[in-house]
C-alpha cells in the first residue's frame, strides 16, 4: 500500500499533464490495447475509442484525452500510461515521465522519517509489479461519481467502513454528522474515522477516502468545500438538529 498522501501526489500530477500526455500518444496502439488487456478499461469502451479514432484519424488527441479522464483517479492505469513498451512507441512520454518520477521522489524523500513510508512506488513506474506482490488501490471506474455542485452526496469509506458524505453538512463545520454509515447511523468525520478503526491516526481528512482519493485532496482541488472553523458558528449543533437538516436534504426540503 502507498504511504499517506502518495496516490493524492499521483491525482494532482497527473490532473495538470492530461494534454500534454494526449499530444505525446499518436496511435492507439500500443496505448489503448495495453490498458485494455490489463484490464484498466472495459472492452466496450475500447472498441468505441477504437472505432472513433479509426472513423476520424485527425482527433487521435481528443481521444486520448478521454480516455485518460476516464482512468484519471486509478493509479494502477496511469502507471501503465508509463510502462515500457508506451515508452518505447511515444518518445514525447519520456520527459513526463521523468516529471513524474521527481514527483514521486519528492514525496518519498518528505516521508523517508514516517515509519513504514520509505518505499513509496519504489521501482513500481519502471518495472510492474508481479502477480502477488503488494498493489496499491485506486479508484475503480464503477466507483467514480460527477464531484459538480448539483451532486449532494459522495460514497465515502475508512478502512473497513462504508458511508455517504453530504457535502452542504460537511461544509458546516467538523462537528456536524455529515457521513452515513452503512448501518443507518451518522456520523462526523472523526467518529467515521475512530469506526473505521483509525481512532489513533492523526487527521480524517487522509483517512477519509472517495474511492483512492483523501477527502483532503479534494479540499485541496476544490471539489469540495473546506468545513467551516467551530470559532465561526454561533454555537455546535447537537445531533437531533444535525441529523435532522440532512434527513430534510434527503427529502429535497
């Protein structure tokens, strides 16, 4: 598994490369097929990325740049943008590539003193791992969901629990119980993480994951709103009202 923050680092990387990695890749070849028999994309959608580029050569960038939306927040796929034989066939990936290993770098030499966390990716961009070793969880594709202002809710999870975030009560402040468990129950952040079993680890917002992402890193893009500070509230609600404002947002009150 990845260190703290790692597949964040990855995310935020790659989110600012996306063109400049369609423009490198000039044929579908080996770059779709590849995604493809590794699994990282279905079969219906590569005969449609396929048929696309093959109906209008021209927009082999388009193309590309869709199907890296679409694997975007799956670390596993993104490191096979970068495997051998993509190296070999689209030399423009080199320099990305080498952008890439800095940043992955950086990331390992600020985590060399945290226990654990000295073999961030270590080797895993040049060589794929073997059937067996470890692997680090993405984000599936049946996982992601529109993160756009009109969707309310984000299907959360820490550790071992499940839960639904409610993005208008997560803005609220920390101490609202914003997440409901899988079991009915609501919960703040800090409940959710102590029942995810991470009660002694410091900080939801890395605990608390949408899909491989850290709820700290969509605070950091902007996809979500930074809860507001306790010092900024008249007073912390207690959990009837909490509980009740997002039954009334279920509701669509």
């Amino acid at each position: 598994m990845s260190a703290p923050g790692t597949s964040d680092e990855i995310f935020w990387w790659f989110r600012g490369q996306k063109i400049q990695i369609s423009l490198a890749i000039k044929d579908t070849f080996p770059f779709l097929y590849l995604l493809r028999d590794k699994k990282r994309i279905s079969e219906e959608d590569f005969k449609n990325w396929r048929d696309k580029v093959t109906a209008k050569p021209n927009d082999i960038s388009k193309v590309v740049y869709d199907v890296l939306e679409s694997i975007q927040t799956n670390v596993l796929a993104i490191e096979e943008i970068f495997c051998k034989e993509n190296l070999e066939a689209y030399q423009n990936l080199q320099p990305l590539y080498e952008s890439l290993e800095n940043v992955l770098q950086q990331v390992q030499n600020s985590s060399a003193a945290v226990p654990g966390s000295s073999k961030v990716l270590q080797g895993q961009m040049r060589k794929p791992a073997s059937p067996g070793k470890q692997q680090r969880k993405g984000m599936h594709n049946n996982e992601i969901q529109d993160l756009s202002v009109e969707v309310r809710t984000l299907k959360v999870r820490c550790g071992r629990s499940k839960g639904v975030l409610y993005k208008n009560r997560f803005t609220e402040g920390v101490s609202w119980k914003c997440i409901k468990g899988s079991d009915g129950k609501w919960f703040t952040p800090s409940e959710f993480k102590a029942k995810g079993g991470y009660k002694s680890s410091k900080g939801w917002r890395r605990c608390i994951r949408y899909g491989g992402i850290s709820l700290e890193a969509l605070i950091k893009w902007g996809e979500i709103l930074k809860p507001q500070p306790e010092s900024s509230r008249m007073q912390k609600p207690d959990d009837l009202c909490a509980v009740c404002c997002v039954c009334c947002e279920e509701k669509g009150h």
